[in-house]
C-alpha cells in the first residue's frame, strides 16, 4: 500500500483545475499545471523530461507486474510465418516459457520489439506456452502496430530509440539473435559492447545460424588485424536450433547458480 499524498494526489489537483471558473487568466495556457500540459510536454525544452517519462512507466507497470526476469528475442520484421527461423524463434520462445518454471528458474517473459517477423514469433511462442510476454513497440512509419500475441498490459510504445534498447537489456537474462536487418545489427553490436566493457552483468547471447551470419560478418577480422581480443569471440554462443538454443540457455543458468555462494 502506498502511502498517503500529503499533498493531494496528481488526479485531484486536475480535477480541481479542470472545474475553475473560466476566465482570460484561467483559459490561458500559462495557467494549466505543467503535468497536465501536452504543449507544453512536447516542447523541444521537455526533452529530457519525456525522456525520464518513457524510462519510468515501462518500469513501474513491469514492477507492478511483477516481471523480473526476461530473454529478449531479436530478428528480422520481414521473417513471415512458416519461414525457418520464424518457427525456430517461435519454438525457442516457447520452450524458455514452459521450462523456465518446471526448471526451477521462475517466470522468464520473453521481450521483443512488438512487431512482426521474428518478433512476432516470440510472443507467440510465449503466448503459445501460457506465458505473459513483452512488446516494446516504437512510433515508426512501418510496424507500429503491436503484434497480437503480446501481453496487451505489458506491450508498451517508444519515441526514442535508446531508451527502447535500455528496456531490452534492464531485466535481460539472456538475448537471442537470429538472423535480421540494420535494426538486429544495431541491437547487436549494442549488446556486445555493453558486454565487452562490463556496462551489463555477463548474460548468455545467443546468435542462431551460424552459417548466415558468417555470410554477413566475420568476426574473427576483429581479431586478426587486433581491433579486439580473442577472448571477446567467446562473448558468442553459436546455436542453430531452438532445441540447442534452450538446451545452452538453460545449462549456462546452471552453471551461474552452482557458482552463487
């Protein structure tokens, strides 16, 4: 139970501005409570205040939720259903939903970008599961509608990227890729990086397809002409199937358990 407003709660001091007595003064935009204020909200000034907003209330209702642990699942949005890795992330999703529990691990809610393609498929794979599952959609001209296996209370929506890409990664246990576009490179090299200098506690990254990616990058570049260390290839687990991918997941949270005092 929260504690009493000393002050009168946000909602009452609306009402009671919402039923002043019009006039010049009262009418003018200067006179409304700043909270209250969409125009004055979306001033170019507001930034850092809407900023703070789009932190807090995915983190509030979350808690409120009481979501605690996550695996985030990242992908291609053009990944249709019936597609390989469509129905591998799918599977994946499901199994981490279904096991997590059984395993002793508690609830793990998968977390996606709420779209499409391989995001899609992991919500449904949760949702497929009995699971609840997160969408952190963004206001962009494609994909902004949430897909419909996402937990209706915890799909959420972005205006900025980065705060969006903190979300992935605040209440991570683990991160999935498979195969996608600049948005699945960006979320990736993210992470890694953030892994790499230690900014977020080690979590297991798995990337399916080995085959594919290497197509796309080669990793041991990096490591030949010194531009990382031959340790940080190991901040990879290669997988391929949803099977081994879950199998992997579920070891590794082992082993971290084992070693707890």
């Amino acid at each position: 139970m929260h504690a009493a407003e000393p002050f009168g709660s946000a909602a009452e001091a609306a009402a009671q501005a919402a039923a002043a007595t019009p006039s010049p003064q009262t009418t003018s935009p200067s006179f409304r409570l700043a909270f209250d204020d969409p125009e004055f909200l979306r001033r170019d000034e507001m930034r850092a205040v809407r900023l703070a907003l789009e932190i807090a209330k995915p983190e509030l209702l979350q808690d409120e939720a009481g979501i605690a642990a996550t695996v985030a699942v990242f992908g291609s949005s053009r990944a249709p259903p019936g597609s390989p890795w469509y129905e591998e992330a799918r599977r994946f999703a499901r199994a981490v939903t279904e096991e997590s529990p059984r395993l002793g691990f508690g609830e793990v809610a998968i977390i996606t970008g709420g779209g499409p393609g391989i995001m899609e498929a992991g919500n449904r794979g949760a949702s497929e599961a009995g699971g609840r599952s997160i969408g952190l959609s963004i206001v962009l001209p494609r994909e902004q509608a949430p897909n419909q296996w996402v937990t209706p209370s915890l799909s959420f929506q972005f205006h900025y990227f980065g705060i969006r890409k903190m979300q992935f990664l605040m209440r991570a246990r683990a991160v999935a890729f498979f195969p996608g576009g600049f948005g699945t490179l960006d979320e990736l090299f993210e992470t890694l990086t953030l892994l790499q200098t230690g900014k977020i506690k080690p979590i297991p990254l798995l990337m399916f397809g080995r085959a594919w990616w290497s197509r796309l990058i080669r990793f041991e570049t990096l490591v030949e002409d010194g531009m990382i260390d031959p340790e940080d290839l190991g901040l990879i687990t290669w997988v391929e199937t949803a099977e081994e991918g879950a199998s992997v997941l579920f070891d590794a949270w082992r082993e971290r358990l084992s070693a707890q005092p």
